[in-house]
C-alpha cells in the first residue's frame, strides 16, 4: 500500500489534474420491441461519466466512403483509474473542455485499452471518422 501513497499515487493525482476535460462514455444495451411500429429500440447504457483527456496520436488514415474522403484519426483517451467498466466498441463523447471549447460534441469510439497495472490513468486507443 505504500506504493499508493508515494510516487504512484502522486502520479494518478497529476494524471488527473490534467484531465480538463469531461467525457460521457455510453454503450447499447438491451433492445426493446415496439409492438406499435414493429421495431426494435435499442436502450442506451451510461458507462462513465466525468473527468478525461484526450490526446493526440499519431495515426492518422484516409480513405474514401463514396465519394467523399474521410480521415481517421487514432488518438488517446486517458480516464482516472478509478473508471471502470469500458470497453471496444463505446462510444466517447466530449461534454467539455477546458481549453478546447470546439471538441465539445465530439464523439469517439473506444478501440482498445492499453495494460498494465502500475498506471496513473486508464488508456484507451479510440478513433473518430469526421472528415476534419
């Protein structure tokens, strides 16, 4: 327990101090019939909700989809260790930024986590498709 007390502990308090913007992560969840329309709802699951950071990466694609071409971006999604719960296939949406007021309404999906146990945040690689 000393270990969280000392540098690994200080760390996850710097990691999160950082952390100045603020993410809403959701996922379906169950589907539910509408017997009116005959169509299936899906229901939406909040996962997290709060304090995040999202940062650049280095992979950037591009590709066409139809006509239009379309850039993907590789970049990082850093939550506080005490987030749990995400997984592929989430989807990350900015609710605020602190110093950056145009990536609120910007919206991710979670790739993959990166592991490890003596981290200060939990990463995750996410992507977005938006053209920019």
């Amino acid at each position: 327990m000393r270990l969280l007390n000392g540098t690994l502990g200080m760390g996850r308090r710097m990691a999160v101090s950082r952390m100045t913007d603020t993410c809403k992560i959701t996922r379906v969840g169950s589907k539910s019939l509408n017997e009116g329309t005959g169509t299936y709802t899906p229901s939406v699951v909040t996962v997290f909700t709060g304090a995040c950071r999202i940062k650049s990466g280095s992979g950037v694609s591009q590709g066409d989809a139809g006509s239009e071409l379309v850039v993907v971006s590789q970049v990082e999604l850093h939550l506080p260790v005490t987030a749990v719960g995400v997984l592929p296939g989430d989807v990350v949406e900015v609710t605020g930024s602190l110093t950056r007021a145009d990536q609120v309404g910007r919206v991710f999906k979670v790739v993959a986590a990166f592991d490890g146990s003596q981290t200060t945040a939990l990463r995750y690689r996410v992507e977005v498709a938006d053209g920019r």
